[in-house]
C-alpha cells in the first residue's frame, strides 16, 4: 500500500510540474530555433520536404549551425546530414566537401560529411576519398570505403578493388563495398 500511495504522490507532482510548464507556439520560435530543435529530434531526422518547408535560406542557418563550436556536437554532425537535402546549393556541397576533407574536423563530423557528400556528388566524392583512404583513422578509411560504394563510379570502384589494408581494419568493409567474398593477397 505504502508503494502505491508513493506512486501516486510521484504522479501527482510529475502533473503538476508538467502543467506549471509553458508551451512555446512554433510561431514564437526564430529559424534557427526551430531547426535545432528538428535537429534534436529523438531517432530520426524529419524528411527532406519538412526541412525545404522552411525556406530558401535554411541552408544558411544549417551552415551557421555547423560551424558553431558552442553548438551540440550530434546537432552539428545531423546539420550536416541535412545539407545534403540541398544538392543543388553549391553553399551546401561546398561544406560538405570541406568538413569531408579537413584533417582538423572532428571524426563524427568528417565521417558524416563523407557519407552525404557521396550521395550529394558522387565525382567529387570519389576524388576526394582517395586521399581519406590513405589517412590514419581507421574509421575514417572505412566510412571512406563505404562511401565510395555508395559513389558506384568507375572511378571508385578500381578505388576499391585497388585498396590496401594491411592492418585489416577497413577490409571487411570494402569486401561489403564490391560485393565479394574475402579478398586473397
């Protein structure tokens, strides 16, 4: 008994603190508040159309999001995701690029960048990935190979087939990458 009446206080007090909270009208809210929240979305990203519905310069305050340091990390990682919503702004594929190349970027972001600039522009992808194959992280070499499957170039594919691994970390993903079994030396 002493259980339920506990519950039913903890209850209580949940409803009343919920109730004592404001509710904020999306009207209320500036752009650039209600694109982090949709970036803070649990699970999953809105779809590309609700991120065109809020306009032409949405791309510009997905940038300013990205590039600011006091931001959330995930928040900037799935702000550059969704700038791959917009592939036909070349302010958009342009950070793509420049976060999927810089050394100083930080891993998650780099590794997100990767991957939607190989969907955004697959020919400037696959040119670019051949210098991150070469790099140390060995998850960066692996979202690299992953995206290079994804830029299904010819280009890319002799990237593949012509990949050495020989720590073995990322070789499992370009077997995944050119559909084949286990590579022998």
């Amino acid at each position: 008994m002493r259980e339920i009446v506990s519950r039913i206080v903890v209850y209580g007090f949940l409803v009343a603190v919920t109730a004592a909270v404001p509710v904020v009208e999306a009207s209320d809210l500036t752009e650039r508040e209600r694109v982090v929240l949709m970036l803070s979305e649990y699970e999953n990203l809105p779809p590309s159309p609700a991120w065109h519905a809020l306009g032409s310069d949405i791309v510009s305050t997905l940038i300013e999001i990205y590039d600011d340091p006091s931001e959330l990390g995930f928040r900037r990682v799935r702000a550059l995701t969704v700038l791959g919503y917009f592939p036909a702004d070349s302010r958009a594929v342009d950070v793509l690029a420049n976060a999927a190349a810089s050394p100083v970027t930080h891993g998650s972001s780099r590794r997100a960048a990767i991957a939607t600039l190989a969907t955004v522009d697959p020919v400037r992808a696959t040119g670019l990935l051949r210098g991150v194959l070469a790099e140390n992280d060995p998850l960066l070499r692996e979202a690299a190979v992953n995206a290079l499957a994804q830029c299904a170039t010819a280009e890319a594919r002799q990237l593949l087939a012509d990949h050495e691994d020989p720590e073995g970390f990322v070789t499992r993903a370009v077997e995944r990458a050119l559909g084949a079994g286990p590579r022998t030396p």
